[in-house]
C-alpha cells in the first residue's frame, strides 16, 4: 500500500463510477428501504474517503464490495440489538 495524497477529484470520479453498483450490492444484502441503502452506501464512501491515500487501484471495486457488505451488517447487528433490547425489556 502506498500512501499519497487524497485526491479530491479522483474520489469524486471514483464516487461517480462506482455509487450506483454500490448501491445496489447495499439493496441485495439488506434488503432495506431505498434511503436506509443510500445512508450504507453514504457510510461506504466516507469510509473510503477515509482511506483514499492508502487505497491500491487495482482492488478498488473489491475493496468496495467488502466495504459494503460489512456496512450491511454493521447495520443489520445494530437492529438486532435494538430489538432484542426491547423484547428483554
């Protein structure tokens, strides 16, 4: 992994091609509402732009993928917990 320096404009085209696929792989694994989805999808690239200096080009989409699914299910366990929490109260 190389870091370098975050390049705005390359994210936002990285952003652009990729949202929609990310999107969609979010809507697959959760199967929730359309803006449940786009605020995984958000989660996704804030993580990425997180990372964007250090991110290797070739696993992009990989990296996003994987990124996604764990947002998923970061999200699913925390409503699990929120209604397990109710019902044992």
């Amino acid at each position: 992994m190389v870091k370098r320096e975050k390049d705005l404009e390359r994210f936002w085209h990285v952003y652009a091609e990729n949202k929609d696929i990310i999107f969609k792989i979010v809507m697959r694994y959760s199967n929730m509402d359309y803006d449940t989805a786009q605020d995984i999808t958000q989660e996704v690239f804030v993580k990425l732009y997180e990372h964007f200096d250090t991110y290797t080009e070739e696993y992009l989409l990989q990296w996003l993928i994987v990124a996604a699914r764990h947002e998923v299910y970061s999200y699913l366990r925390k409503i699990l917990l929120m209604v397990l929490a109710i019902h044992i109260n």
